[in-house]
C-alpha cells in the first residue's frame, strides 16, 4: 500500500519507518516542500518518497500528523474524493503533539466550547475525506521499538465509516499493533482525545509463550 503523510516531523517519522518495515511506501510532505525532507528520505530508504502535499494525498490512505493548531491550514485546498485520512493529532492548542498535562488543560476547555471531539472538527475541514482517528493516545517514545519481536502495542481507533476502520485496523494489525475499535468519532474518539479517559494509558497485547 502507498501511504501519504501531511506532516513529517517525529510522530510521521515514527510511523513510516514502522509501515516501511512492513512492506509498504510512504510518501511525506510537509508545509517546506519537498527538498526540505531529503535527509529524512535517505533516512527511511528507498521506499519512502518525498513529495508535495497533493502527491501525499494521492495516495491509497493519508495519515495527518501535523500538530494540532497547525491542521485547520494544513488540511485547507485539498479536494478529498474519498481518500482514507487517519487522524493522528492530538488537540494540544500552543504545545507540540505528544501528551502532556498540560496540553490536557487546553484542550478540555478549547474543545468543550465546541461540544464536538477534535476529530469531528477534523472531518469537519475535509469534507470527502473518510475520517478514522488512530494513533494518537500516546507520546510517539512508547512506538519507538521497530524490531520484530517490539510488544503489540494498542492503539484505539474510531470511526463513523466502517470499511475505512476496517483498512486501518488492518493496516495497524499487519505492522505488529493491536488496534482496537472504539466506535464512533463522538463516542470512541471523546475517550482517547487529549482529556479523555484512555488518552494516555500504555496497554500491550501479551504474546503467548509456545
């Protein structure tokens, strides 16, 4: 599967080298242009491509992992035709992704003025997009095993579309994590957000001894 990223800082670079090591090919854009990526793409090998935000789009499935005030732009321009677009943000309003107690504060109260999840606002501004929210319950260090025999990390995942959280569950399960399906955007993504009662939580599937 050719898989296109919007945003290719730490929490990008993280999951393309995982889904590189599966067997898939990346292609990564950021807001700098291509040019800016090519000591990440020598990096990842030759499955990894760089490219512009349109190329990234083109793709079999687009995962979004800019920080979260920045996705509003980010996502702006694209004409979405169906495309599978994970959500990777977490609702941190001045602070970078990962989890912090912090970003926690700021994102109860900027996302209760809404009365809506920070991935409804997502699928929100791309209209045609196939919104699934994944991967982003946890700070990226957790995922930084790439080896075989790394633990089976869970990663939640919501959805309203269900043979689009079918793709990513399988995706995710081919990689070596243990996605689990919460639902809903509103019901399964209010309990992972930034906030919410799972955000944050490390679990890991335990492998049978044989």
């Amino acid at each position: 599967m050719k898989i296109g990223f919007i945003g290719a800082g730490k929490v990008g670079k993280n999951i393309a080298r995982h889904l590189i090591n599966a067997g898939h090919q990346v292609v990564l854009s950021n807001s700098r242009g291509p040019e800016s990526l090519q000591g990440l793409v020598d990096e990842l090998g030759p499955r990894a491509k760089a490219g512009t935000k349109d190329e990234a789009v083109h793709s079999d499935l687009v995962m979004l992992c800019v920080n979260w005030r920045d996705a509003q732009e980010a996502l702006k321009g694209i004409a979405w035709k169906g495309q599978i677009l994970v959500d990777v943000t977490n609702a941190h309003i001045d602070s970078p992704p990962d989890i912090s107690l912090e970003g926690v504060t700021r994102s109860r109260v900027a996302l209760a003025k809404t009365a809506r999840t920070s991935s409804e606002l997502i699928a929100e501004w791309a209209p045609g997009a196939r919104l699934v929210k994944s991967i982003s319950n946890m700070p990226m260090i957790w995922i930084d095993d790439f080896s075989e025999s790394k633990p089976k990390t869970v990663l939640f995942t919501s959805g309203d579309d269900p043979e689009a959280k079918r793709v990513v569950i399988d995706l995710l399960s081919g990689v070596g994590f243990a996605p689990i399906d919460l639902g809903s955007l509103r019901e399964g993504g209010a309990m992972y957000q930034v906030g919410g009662p799972l955000s944050g939580l490390e679990f890991h599937l335990k492998r049978r001894l044989r």
